[in-house]
C-alpha cells in the first residue's frame, strides 16, 4: 500500500512540474530566431516592440491603429511570422513591396463581427484568484462569473466601450470602461479591494449576488476565538454561519439539522478524517495558515461532491508579498507560528511559500480553571460502570482520589503556489496533524459494604493521526476554457485503548511500598488486552473543465477515481468485536449546466454519477438551483434563490460513545466505505435563500431548508452489546452492527447586519429555528426522537467597534433554548435497551422529554495593536462567560446516601465552565 501511495504522488509530482516543461520543451523543438512577448499590450506597442526586436522594416499609417489588444509569445522564426500573428483579428494585414519593406493595410476580408470581454478577478492585495465573483455590464444586458481559478469571459458582445461592475462578498465594487474590438478576445484582470472585514471571509453557497447592489459585509467576527477554552480556532468560526451547529464545547458540528456523519471537512478540497484536537475540544488546524472558508449548505451543486448534509473547505492562505514575513502567536493554550516567502527564479517562475506550525503548551502550563474543569468532567459513571463489569448495585459512589491528563497535539502546514505564467500555476500543499490523549483516574469507592470493587484505577488512551498532500495544476487553455488537473493522498489513523484495574483482575498488596494506585494502574496496562483501530487512506486524481460556450451558457464537467484503502477493528471487552479491512474504488463524474435566462435571472442543472465497481452501479444524484435578482425596487435590492437535488455519501462515519470516564472524547469515531451488506444512504434537499438590502449598509439575509433522509446507517447497540450477556461475537460487515434508520429536519434563520461606517460599528443579530428528527429500529420503541445535536431556537447578537485606529471593542450574546437527550448520550445507547433503562423515576428511552435548561452566555473582549518599526504587535484580552452562567452540558446519575441510609440515585449536572479571562499577544514582522 505505502510503495502504491509512493507512486501515485511520484505521478502527481511529475504530472505538475513537467506539465508546462513539455508545453516548452515542444516550442523549443523549432530552431530559435526570435523570442516575443505580449500580454495584453495595445496593437501600436506591439508593433514598436517588434521593431525594436527584429529591426523589420515597416511602415503605416497612424490613422488604421485601432484599440486592439495583442496577446502573443513564443520562440518564432521570422519577423513575418510575428507580424501575421500580432494582426491576427485586428482588422488589419500586410503587403511586402519589391524593396522588402512591409506596409500595413485594411483587411478587405474582414467583416464586421462580436468581439468577447475574457479575464480575471484577483485580490488586489494577495493577488489569489476570486471564485464566484460576479462581473456585469452597466446596462445590464448580459453578465457571468468567474470560475474556481478566476476566469471569465463573456462573449457576442457589441464593439466599442463598455462600462463593466465587478463585485464579490467582502470586497468593493469595481467599477471599469473597457473596449472591445471587433472580433477580439480582449483580456482583463480586475483586483478587488477588501472593504473592513476584521477576518477572512466565510462564503457561504447559498445565495449571492450577481448584480451590483449596496456594499455588505459577511462575517465580521474580529477573531474566531473558541468560547470555551479562549483560543484562536479556525473550525469554531463556523459557528457565525446560519445553519452551522456545535455540540456545546466541542469541535463537532452538523450542518441544517445533519448528523455529525452526514458533513465533510475538507483542507484545499482533500477530505480530513477526525478535523479536532485536544479530544474533541477545538479544530486540528493552526488558524493563521487558513485563509477564506467555504461552507456548502442544502441545495449545493454537483461539482462539490456527495455527502448528505453539506460541505465545510478550509483553504491555506498564501501571501504575495516580495518579503519575507513571520508571525508568532501565544495564548493560554497554543502557540502558533507562521513564516511567509516569495522569490523568483531567474527566467523561470515566481513561488510563494508559506510554512505554518502550532503545538500547545499543556506540559508547560496548565490553566487552573482549565485543569479543573476536565477534573469535574473525567468520573467514574455508577450506572455504566454496572454495565461494563455486569452487576447490580445502587451502593456504588466513587470518589475521585487522583486524576491525570496527558495532551498533547501539534499540527504542521506547508502551501506553494509556482506561478508560470499569468495563465499558468500550480499549488502545492500538504498537513499533518498529530494527537494524544490519556486520562488517569484512580477512584475508591466510598461505601463500605457494596458489591463493587473498593478502589478502581482506569486509563482511556487516544492517539490519533491526520495526514494530507495534494498537488493542482491550473492552465486556462483558451479565453473560453479552463482546465485543472489534481491529486492528493490523504491519510488517518487511530488508536484507542482502555483499561481497568480493580480487585477482581490485580492483586493488591497492602503492606508493599508501592500505593494501591500504583499497583492498580500496573495491572490495569497489563490487562490492556483490548483496543479500537480505525485507519483510512483516501488518494485520487481528478480533472475539471469549465467552458463558457456563450455569453448565457456555461458548461463544466469533471472526473475523479478514487482509491480507498481502509481496516477498522473494535475491541473492547464490554463490546462484540467487529473487523473489516479492504480496498475499493470509486469512478465519478459530474456535468453542471449554468444557463442565464435573463440578466436577472439564472437556471444551474447539474447531476453526478458514481460508478461502484465491487457493486456493478451506478448511482444519479440530479440537482437543480434557480435565482433571481432584483437590483432596483422600491424597498432596496432583493436576490432570491431555489435549490434541491438528490444526495448520496459512499464513506460512513461512526461515532460509539465512551462508557470510560473521558469526556474530552464522548465518543469513538470511525469511517469505513460503504460494503454490499448495506444501502448507500441517500437525502433529499430543498432549500430556499433569500437577500434583502433596503439601503446602504444594510444586509438581511434568510434561509429555509428541508432534508428527508430515507436511508442513512446507525449503529445497534443490542447487537454491540451482546457480550455483557455472555455471548461474544465477530462481526465483520456493517449490517451486522447497523440498521437502515430515517431522519429529517426543517430549518428556517434569519440573520440582520447594518454598518455604521461614521464611527465604524458593525452589529450583527440572527435567530435561528431546527426541527431535527429521527427513527431507528428497535430502539425508542421506533417512533421518532429528536437528534441529540438538534437546538430549536438559538439567537446571537454581536457588536464590533473600531474605537480607535489601535483599539477594537467586542460584544457577544448567545442564547439556545429546547435542548433534549438531558442525560449524558452514552447512558440512552448502553442502557435504553437493557434492564437499566429505568432508574427510580427516570427513564432512557424517551429522549425528546429531557429538556436541558436554556444556555445563556456574555463574552466581551478588547484588541490593541502597536506599531513598532518593522514589526506589529498585537494584544487581546476575552472576558468569557461575564455573567458566570451555570450553562448546562448534560446530567448523569450518582448513588447518594439518604437519611435511613438508604441509597438512591441523586440527578447531577455537568457545566461549562463559568466566568473566565483570556488573554492573547501576536508578534508580526
């Protein structure tokens, strides 16, 4: 397998860094007399550096120049050859006299014919191509938008000049004449200026706007800072977008209503399997190595994939600036580093390079309240632990004597961007993120006569590992077509191990020197004899096209194989074991149709195809979107948009809640490709999106979506469970441990933003409304219970404030009301379906009636920034939690002992953290 993955980047590798080699290697082949350039040079400059080139003789009259636009390199033979190529669709042609010299005449063949607008949109700072902007003609006759690399054209337009608005989400319109010759190409390259966004754009695929309209912005978070542990998160920031939901501190999060499953986040375009860190507490990414974030939501279109829900993809930023950069950041948790550099090769290409590292800083400090937090949050459960060694007994309280955490994780970026030419370039980026967890928690049980071991010590090990290479040539064969060719490995792996320790497995020797923990924790790793594996290795290679076959119909169309090489084992001896190890492929295309019906109105109809071959299908997912724009009414400018399709996901994530002690990971997380003892799960999208600008700086925006999902794969406890009772089995296909369940969700948000540029403020608010539901068979009596993820009524509001040039200011308001599945998630999975299902008056089988109380949370912060002579720096300050809410997490049950000395199960809560300060300093120069 590794020599497999070896060739196939080999081939990348080669594939990107040749590519253009051959394109030259070709010319070179002819014999070299003289070497022209001209880029977009006017017809009289192109004339002038002809002759100063080859000191060709020729003579015109000034009065036939006319605005033509000449595009021409190479290695050529003659000064003639130049000349033809120069007056190529100008209008013009050549006669030779006797003497030798040449003189320019009018073509008399030529006609009078359409010339096309073609080009470019870039940031003006960065210079990064802009996918999705929108380019329109002032009289609105007709208008498009740029491609995944930036392109654009428009053809069959009337010669002569035209004024052109290009706008994108979070930068200024562009305004700009051009002219357009007859029958000509003319290139142009348009740079956007970014308005005052205090991070990077998230551009969310729902609606945009393709007129121009009022400014707005989309996301003004002044940074993505994580509320519960007070660090910089890249992953968290995707809680500003509408739709987008975390389970309550943690990394995990669903889109509209999805299980965590039915999502994929994907880093410059490659899939990363188990995106968390430190357990499941913040994302597995250094944040200033990710420039914009793209979120795909109900209704996205066929180029982006399949997956039941949506897809997140986080992008490297790359720098252009000529010099060299670093940036050094440290807050309570992290320190990250980034190091920027751009150079050029001599007669070669021009490569920016940007290195990005982070590790955390837990062995060298601890955070008290941090550490006390994961304290009260790692304990022993009564109720699952009389299910993981198989007795009865309320007289069971465990009493946390010591307790260890071990973390550890670090993550490395590294991006290159090898620009050939203005039309030419290849990227180059690749990650590698490491991970390990251990909790060590020895405990005694506080009542005397009980059926339970009097002192336990237990370990829960995680370690876990995340690598990704990817490689893409773009090259923009012609003003109409663009093509792009990529590969990428991407690699996970996991290990995870628990053990106990107890009387009943360990030998205790009270009079030795060594302490009963010590001697417990020993016998617990030798009986270390079960462990969780989970390993995936993803490579493929993947084209694209997109076409522009008019100035009103766009075509693109792609292919990508797909190798997947996986093993996955489960061994825990409170568990069946279940196996599986195997390689398949998958072959799919996509065709998306981009029709503009009018200059208000568009129509995109697309489908993908995935071929299985182990199953000898083929699998359809047709998808269609509408949208309308309306620029200038009476109440502001309102943009409408349809969508729907047919969603399949061919790779399953699992997710098995921990019955061992660590909440910092409630649960073990699995993938595995879909096998023949299974359906491939499979969802149904409606979504509706609407923009409303009823003046300058304003922006509202809503969205209503509908997911029905037939067919999806949850796991069967019973069945997992079959051990306890004393028969143990060895599962090896997925419909031996799963069901075919059914889920739904309906969702409708609304989110208002207003600029007021004069101080500046930027206020932001959004309500949001989820309906999410589900049915699996043979648990919850089979009736539908909401998902345990599923928060019906959230609203936030933000304030941002530029007090100064140096000072910023920061509110954040966070309300969620309606949360169910009360009870930890495990004790609903493990004891639902057992004789434990029922605890004095509690139960475990009705989830949708344990209501949590609302979460309510404060955050206010403060940014100062200093320049120094070459270097700036930068200081924030968070004060998290102000209020010092009691925001509920989940309860759990603990034996207590009542007056007569009866024991019972008493409720308990486990909290977010309360009030606590955070504090950041960025270092740049």
């Amino acid at each position: 397998m590794r020599s497999t993955n070896r060739y196939f980047l080999s081939c990348c590798l080669l594939i990107a860094l040749f590519l253009p080699a051959i394109a030259t290697a070709q010319e070179s082949q002819q014999p070299q007399k003289y070497t022209y350039l001209s880029r977009g040079l006017s017809l009289e400059q192109a004339i002038r550096r002809l002759v100063e080139k080859t000191n060709i003789d020729l003579i015109y009259d000034p009065q036939l120049i006319n605005e033509h636009t000449v595009y021409v390199a190479g290695d050529f033979t003659s000064s003639e050859e130049i000349l033809r190529l120069i007056l190529k669709d100008s209008g013009l042609d050549f006669i030779q006299l006797s003497s030798g010299t040449y003189v320019l005449v009018k073509d008399s063949r030529q006609e009078t014919t359409y010339g096309m607008l073609a080009g470019k949109v870039v940031d003006e700072v960065t210079g990064q191509p802009l996918a999705g902007a929108n380019i329109m003609l002032a009289d609105a006759s007709t208008g498009t938008s740029t491609n995944s690399s930036g392109h654009f054209n428009i053809a069959k337009l009337k010669p002569g000049q035209h004024e052109v608005t290009v706008t994108y989400v979070g930068y200024q319109a562009v305004r700009d004449t051009v002219w357009v010759p007859e029958a000509e190409p003319i290139q142009h390259t348009f740079s956007l200026h970014t308005k005052p966004v205090w991070v990077k754009p998230i551009v969310v695929s729902d609606t945009r706007k393709r007129l121009p309209s009022t400014q707005y912005l989309t996301n003004s978070s002044e940074q993505p800072t994580h509320q519960l542990l007070g660090t910089v998160d890249a992953v968290r920031s995707l809680n500003s977008v509408m739709g987008i939901n975390f389970n309550l501190g943690m990394a995990d999060y669903n889109i509209q209503g999805g299980h965590m499953g039915g999502s994929q986040l994907r880093l410059d375009g490659a899939p990363i399997y188990d995106p968390v860190s430190m357990g499941r507490l913040i994302g597995a990414f250094n944040p200033y190595a990710l420039g914009k974030i793209e979120v795909y939501k109900a209704g996205y279109a066929s180029p982006v994939g399949s997956q039941l829900s949506g897809v997140v993809n986080l992008n490297h930023d790359l720098a252009t600036s000529e010099n060299k950069s670093l940036l050094l950041q440290v807050d309570q948790l992290n320190l990250n580093a980034r190091f920027d550099h751009q150079f050029h090769i001599q007669g070669g290409p021009q490569i920016n390079v940007m290195l990005a590292g982070r590790t955390n800083i837990w062995h060298w400090y601890k955070k008290r309240s941090l550490k006390q937090t994961f304290r009260e949050w790692d304990q022993i459960d009564p109720l699952l632990t009389n299910q993981l060694l198989n007795i009865s007994d309320t007289d069971m309280n465990y009493y946390q004597k010591e307790h260890k955490s071990d973390i550890h994780y670090s993550d490395l970026h590294l991006a290159a961007e090898i620009n050939h030419s203005d039309f030419q370039k290849t990227r180059i980026t690749a990650y590698r993120g490491k991970n390990y967890l251990e909790t060590d928690l020895f405990s005694q049980n506080v009542i005397a006569i009980s059926e339970a071991p009097s002192y336990m010590s237990t370990l829960d090990r995680y370690d876990w590992t995340n690598m990704m290479g990817k490689i893409q040539h773009d090259l923009l064969l012609s003003p109409r077509l663009d093509f792009s060719i990529s590969g990428y490995i991407t690699k996970h792996t996991l290990n995870h191990h628990y053990a106990i320790g107890n009387e009943s497995n360990t030998a205790i020797n009270y009079s030795g020197g060594r302490s009963i923990s010590d001697q417990l924790r020993h016998g617990a790793i030798q009986n270390m004899d079960t462990g969780d594996k989970n390993g995936i290795t993803e490579s493929a290679i993947q084209t694209n096209f997109d076409y522009s076959i008019t100035k009103n119909y766009q075509l693109k169309t792609g292919i990508k194989a797909k190798r997947l090489n996986y093993r996955f084992q489960l061994s825990e001896f409170y568990l069946n074991s279940a196996t599986s190890k195997s390689t398949s492929f998958l072959l799919s295309g996509y065709l998306q149709n981009k029709v503009q019906l009018s200059h208000k109105t568009a129509i995109s109809a697309g489908s993908r195809l995935t071929f299985i071959p182990s199953r000898d299908l083929i699998f359809i997912e047709p998808r269609i979107a509408f949208q309308h724009d309306e620029p200038n009414t009476s109440v502001g400018y309102l943009s409408f948009r349809l969508s729907g399709g047919i969603y399949r996901q061919f790779i399953n994530q699992f997710d098995i809640s921990n019955i061992g002690p660590s909440a910092l990971v409630p649960s073990i997380r699995f993938w595995v490709p879909i096998d023949y003892s299974t359906e491939v799960p499979k969802s149904y999208h409606l979504s509706t999106n609407l923009i409303w600008q009823p003046g300058e700086n304003w922006d509202i925006r809503s969205e209503t979506y509908y997911k029905w999902v037939p067919q999806t794969l949850s796991l069967t406890y019973n069945k997992l469970q079959s051990s306890i009772n004393g028969i143990s089995k060895n599962y090896s296909l997925q419909g031996q441990y799963t069901s075919t369940s059914q889920r739904y969700s309906f969702g409708t948000g609304v989110v208002i933003e207003k600029v007021l540029p004069s101080l500046p403020l930027h206020i932001k608010g959004k309500y949001q409304f989820s309906l999410a539901k589900q049915k699996i068979p043979g648990r919850f009596n089979s009736k539908y219970v909401s998902t345990p993820s599923n928060k019906p009524h959230q609203t936030a509001i933000a304030a941002e404030w530029q007090a100064t040039s140096k000072l910023m200011l920061i509110l954040q308001l966070q309300n969620i009301w309606g949360r169910s599945w009360g009870f930890t998630k495990a004790y609903y999975d493990y004891l639902a379906s057992t004789s434990s299902q029922y605890v004095q008056e509690y139960s475990f089988d009705t989830p949708s009636n344990d209501k949590l109380s609302p979460l309510h949370q404060l955050n206010i912060g403060a940014t100062y920034k200093i320049a120094l002579n070459n270097a700036d720096l930068k200081m924030s300050l968070h004060l998290f939690n102000l209020l010092d809410s009691k925001n509920v997490i989940n309860w759990w049950l603990a034996p207590t002992q009542g007056e007569n000395k009866t024991g019972y199960y008493k409720l308990k809560k486990r909290t977010l953290p309360g009030f606590r300060p955070s504090a950041n300093i960025i270092f740049s120069f």
